[in-house]
C-alpha cells in the first residue's frame, strides 16, 4: 500500500513541475508596486490611537491587466458574434472532413478485403486445379476401363 501512495505522490509532483508553467499554476509576479487607496478625512480620523492603520487606509495591490491576468472564458454574446460570423462553424466543418475521411477508409478497407477475397479464392481455384492435373499424370494401369476412360476426356477438354 506504501509503493501505491508514494508512487502516486511521485506521479503528483511530476505534473505539478509540468503544470507549473501554466498561468493557473504560476506564482504571481512580485515586481509590481502596491497602489495606495485614496485617503479622505473621515479615513485619517478612524486612525486607532496607538497609530496603526485601520482597513481603509491599508495599501491594496492593483493587478495590471498585463501581467500574470488569467483569460476570462468567452461569454455568451461574443459566442454568438463569432457564430454569426462564421468562425464557430470552422470545428463543425473540420467534424464533417474527418467524419468523410473515415467513410472514404471504410470505403477503401471494404475494397481490399474484397479483392484479397478474389485472390484467395483464385488461389484455392489453382491449387485444385494443380491436383488435377497430378490426378491426371498418374499411373492409370490399375483402373478399370470406365475410370480411364473418365480420366481421358478430363484431359482432353484441358488441353482445349
């Protein structure tokens, strides 16, 4: 049960390192100055007595949309502009090629069965023939008179 945990915790930590170039998984940069918070009166006058700043007038960092932002997922509406305009029919259009290039493979996997079909039994057609043909070469001294003449018209119509 050990090897299963610490091969999973292995499995883990190596997609973590593969992942963490990814925006969800970067750090946040640190370069970036705190932009203070606009301070009014009423701010200033919430100062505790032993001087310590109350939540107003705390700096907060503003993130520049530049730098480390995530993309927002596409809305509705601007969905619905590129589907107007055509550019969302491009996977549908891709599905439709790949759907035809795989009846066109079925297709053409149908004819080469059909065709390794006719080779076999042209195959099987040959071999029997060839037996005959020994059939017919062989030692016919012992035959009765009906099986030589049997085997003596097979011939001829062979040779024809």
């Amino acid at each position: 049960m050990e090897e299963t945990s610490s091969a999973k915790f292995e499995q883990m930590t190596s997609s973590i390192e593969i992942c963490k170039g990814w925006v969800l998984f970067a750090d946040p940069p640190q370069h970036r100055a705190p932009t203070p918070v606009f301070e009014t009166a009423s701010s200033v006058a919430d100062m505790y007595e032993g001087g310590s700043p109350t939540i107003q007038q705390i700096r907060v960092e503003n993130p520049s949309l530049g730098e480390g932002s995530i993309p927002r997922a596409m809305g509705q509406n601007k969905a619905r502009r590129l589907k107007e305009k055509g550019k969302a029919n491009d996977d549908y259009a891709a599905q439709h090629e790949v759907a035809a290039l795989f009846r066109l493979m079925a297709e053409q996997n149908a004819l080469e069965a059909e065709e390794m079909k006719c080779r076999h039994e042209e195959r099987a057609k040959q071999i029997q023939e060839e037996i005959d043909d020994k059939n017919m070469e062989r030692n016919t001294s012992n035959n009765t008179q009906m099986s030589k003449a049997y085997f003596d018209k097979k011939k001829k119509k062979k040779k024809l």
